[in-house]
C-alpha cells in the first residue's frame, strides 16, 4: 500500500468525529427502554432466580415494588451470587461482563445507566484495538484512523456499545485476540503465545460465539502454514489448548443450555433475507423503517461497496492479511448461515450474532478508502471522489447517532414502543391488577420490563395455570399481557370470563378480563 502524508487538519477533524461517536454512547443511556433481556441481566446481577420470582408472583398478589427488587443489588447477595445464578440459570451467558458489572453497581449504584455504562467503557476500548488490527494487518496509520471512524460512528457498535450485555465485550475480545494472534506468528515468542493464550481464555469468559473467532483463528494459521505443524502451529495450539483449560471451571455449567432454543424457531426464507440486508446496512446507517417498508432497502449500494472491497483487498494486499479477513467473516459466518437456509432457524438474521462478519467488512471498506482517499491537502480543491465517500459514511454514522441518541425505542428495541403504549392504558387505570403467565422465564423477564414503566398502584398476579385465574372485584380492570391467544383461549374454556383486547402492537397485546 502506497503511504501518503496526512495534513494536520485530518487529524483535527479525526478527534473531533472520534469524540462525537463517544457522546453518543453515552447519550440518553437511561431513558432507552430497558427491555427483556437486559432485565433478565438485571436479574443475575441481583443474585436472584427465575424460581425465586415465580414462586414470589405466582398465584399470588404482589405490588410492583415487590417485583422490582428483583431488579436491584442488596447487601445479602455478592458477586458471587451473581456468578452462580448465571451460571445455574444462563450458563450460555459467560460470567465476565456480569462479574465486572456487578463489581462497578456495588460502588456506584444499580441505576439503569450505570449498568448501561459498564459495556459504553468497555466498547470505547474497540476503537483503539481497531486502529491497533488495522496496524497488525497493513502497516498503515491511515487504514487504522479510518477503520477507527468507521467503527466509532458505526450505529451498529453505538447500540451494542449502550446495552447492558456483553455484546461490546465481544467486539473487543474479538479485536484483542486478532491483533494479539497476528503479533504472535511475526514474533513467535513464549511471551508473545503466553498472551496470547490468555486472550483466548479472556475471549471464552466473554462470549460463546469467541469459540468460533478462536477456530477461524486456527484455521488462519494453518492454512498460512500450508497445514504443516510448525513451530507456529504447535505454539499456537498449545497456547489455544491452555486457554481451553482456563474455561473448564463454566464448561461444566454448558450442558445446561437449550440448544433447540427461540433461535432455532422456523423464519421464513424471504423473511431471513430481509432481516440479511437490513442488518447489514445497520453497521452504516440506523435504517429503522421496518422490514416492510421499501425505503429500508436503498442501502443496496453497500453491498457493493463491500464486496468491491474485499475484491480490492485480494488483490492489493499480502495473502496473510487478505486471508485473514476472509476467514474471520466465512468462519463466523457460515456456521450461522448455513444451517438457518438448509435446516431452518434465524440465527444469522441476529445482527448481534453476526460481529465478526461486520468487523470484517468494516476493515475491508476502510484499506479501500485508505488506498483510495487523499489526505494530504484535505481541502475542496484536492478531493477526489473516495474522499466523498468517507465523508458520506461519516454523515451517515453521525446522522444515525443522532437519530439513536434522541429514540427511546432504537430498532434493537423496538418491542418497547408495545409496552410503553400498554403501560399507559394500564397506568390510567385507578386500581389495576395486571395478570401475567409465570410458567415461562421469558414471560418473567418481559414483565421485570415491564415493571420499569408501570406505577406503584398496579398490582401483579402470577398465573401458572388458567384455572388458577380468579378475578378479585377489588380491582377497577384486570388485563392481561401475552405475545400470543394461546393463554386467552385456556382461560375461556376453563373461566367465564370475556377477554377482549384492548391494545394491538406490532409485537405484543393487551386485554382487559371482565366476569
């Protein structure tokens, strides 16, 4: 790659783009609805279990409060607690951002935005580790400044960057152990593998899905090696195997987990692909039309950029860095992608599930530009037109960071809008009793959300079976919440009761149960 000169003006202009994408990660970071699965962390971070809650609600009456202490630390319970219950309860959920988080609550407090807080820290550490890989893969400053733009106002990182999971961990790890790996086969050193070795096992207490970073990182090195075991292969194994064993301890919790679970559920073809377009553009520009609005998809062009990109990369670059990023996309990719088109199931229309494929992408676009663009002058008179494309994508990303900054209901979220509109109807009410189904974890976790947005006259019933329902004339209304008929339709056969709905959102429903 040809280096050229950067004028000082880029670099003004490159801190001030930087310091924008970190304001927006931490824009309106308590007021963005806290939904179901950040809930659900809540619940672990509290030392709490789903059985603990429903033996609490279940055909019983309980005050909001009650439920919502389900959503806060206490002295009684450590970061111990936490551990295990996650570990008991969501072992697919690996307990290092938990432990980390539940560490920072204890000092700070269990505020919705202090939770958020703890994963926008984490995710700021992604755009020096980009600049970092990028420096690993090319020798080139410039791709690494771009690579970093793009990253930081990339609405996708931003919204992963505010939600309180391990999604922007992940990214991290996946950046750390990359750039550690590369560092590691140049020098080929026991220090460099010690590392090394330790990423992998910091990448495993991460996120479940590093377990395939980790395999397209050996697949990398074996195929550089022309499949030979030399002292790069060896070292690589031995310090991969030793991080393995690091992982023994939650192994154990791992055959807990369903894995015919929600992700395995029938979607669709045409539907799956969609969901394949709209989550890419989301890595450029926040697209929240709705999967069936025409408009979501003139983000098409990117496709091409893309694909043009890795082309370019092929062709411009050395194989050990062009290989490298083709294995981390097909490698993390495939495995998702495959069996949801010839099995079924829509895990790789989960644009979380899918980060190394935009790391990739991302990487690629930026060597392009780099390649491409002219920085030396940086002015109207010498831009050409890969400098109007950066700039297209950096409006793109700041346009998208100001439209995520100002939603309470980004598109990661979306259900939101159904429970605010709900909590409303109920909140109206002068003396409500909401009825919810206790037999599922999920219905447990939607109504912890639930329970951020309802006031502290609404009482709550936990129903197990329909014919435990019984409507108290104590109550003004009596609703009841489900995604879908299936518990209205028990409830009539076994009840006399009408339950007419009263609300119909784009995801969920509301009725209203009269004797």
């Amino acid at each position: 790659m040809t280096k050229c000169k950067v004028s000082s003006k880029f670099y003004f202009v490159f801190i001030f783009i930087i310091v924008i994408g970190i304001c927006f990660r931490f824009t309106n970071l308590d007021g963005k609805f806290y939904w179901q699965d950040e809930a659900y962390t809540s619940l672990m971070l509290s030392g709490h279990s789903p059985t603990e809650i429903k033996k609490e609600i279940t055909d019983k009456i309980i005050r909001v409060q009650d439920l919502q202490k389900y959503q806060h630390i206490s002295s009684d319970k450590s970061v111990f607690d936490t551990v295990k219950v996650l570990a008991q309860n969501d072992p697919q959920h690996p307990p290092l951002w938990y432990f980390l988080t539940r560490l920072w609550i204890g000092i700070v407090g269990d505020s919705v935005a202090n939770i958020r807080v703890v994963s926008v820290f984490l995710g700021l550490l992604a755009l020096p580790l980009t600049y970092w890989l990028c420096l690993e893969l090319f020798n080139s400053a410039i791709t690494g400044f771009i690579g970093t733009l793009i990253v930081a106002i990339s609405p996708f990182h931003i919204l992963y960057a505010q939600e309180a999971r391990e999604y922007s961990l992940w990214t991290v790890t996946i950046l750390f152990s990359s750039t550690v790996m590369l560092r590691a086969i140049k020098r080929n050193t026991v220090k460099s593998w010690v590392l090394y070795s330790l990423t992998v096992s910091l990448a495993l207490y991460s996120y479940l899905l590093n377990l395939l970073v980790i395999f397209a990182q050996g697949v990398y090195i074996f195929i550089i090696n022309k499949f030979e075991f030399s002292k790069t292969t060896l070292s690589f194994c031995i310090a991969s195997f030793v991080g393995f064993l690091t992982f023994i301890p939650w192994l154990v919790y791992l055959d807990q987990i369903d894995a015919a679970g929600w992700t395995s559920a029938e979607m669709p073809f045409l539907t799956l692909v969609k969901f394949w377009i709209l989550n890419f553009g989301r890595i450029f520009i926040d697209t929240d039309f709705g999967i069936k609005n025409p408009l979501s998809y003139l983000i098409l062009p990117l496709f091409c950029l893309a694909a043009y990109s890795i082309y370019f990369l092929c062709k411009n670059t050395t194989r050990s860095s062009w290989l490298f990023i083709l294995v981390l996309i097909a490698t993390n990719t495939l495995p998702l992608l495959l069996p949801d088109i010839f099995v079924g199931g829509r895990k790789s229309g989960i644009a979380r599930f899918l980060t190394p494929l935009y790391l990739g992408i991302q990487i690629s676009i930026s060597y392009l530009i780099a390649s491409k663009v002219n920085l030396k002058y940086f002015n109207k008179k010498h831009m050409n037109l890969w400098n109007f494309l950066l700039i297209i994508i950096i409006g793109l990303g700041i346009f998208s960071g100001f439209r995520i900054s100002t939603r309470d209901y980004p598109w990661n979220k979306s259900v939101g809008e159904d429970f605010f509109n709900m909590a409303q109807i109920i909140n109206s009410s002068p003396n409500p009793v909401l009825v919810s189904d206790s037999s599922k974890v999920v219905r447990l976790a939607e109504l912890l959300s639930f329970s951020h947005l309802l006031n502290s006259n609404v009482r709550i019933q936990g129903l197990l079976e329909p014919d435990s329902l019984n409507v108290s004339d104590q109550f003004s209304d009596s609703f009841i919440i489900q995604s879908s008929e299936n518990i209205k339709y028990k409830i009539e056969q076994v009840k006399p009761y009408s339950i007419n709905i009263v609300y119909q959102g784009t995801y969920k429903q509301l009725w209203k149960i009269e004797k």
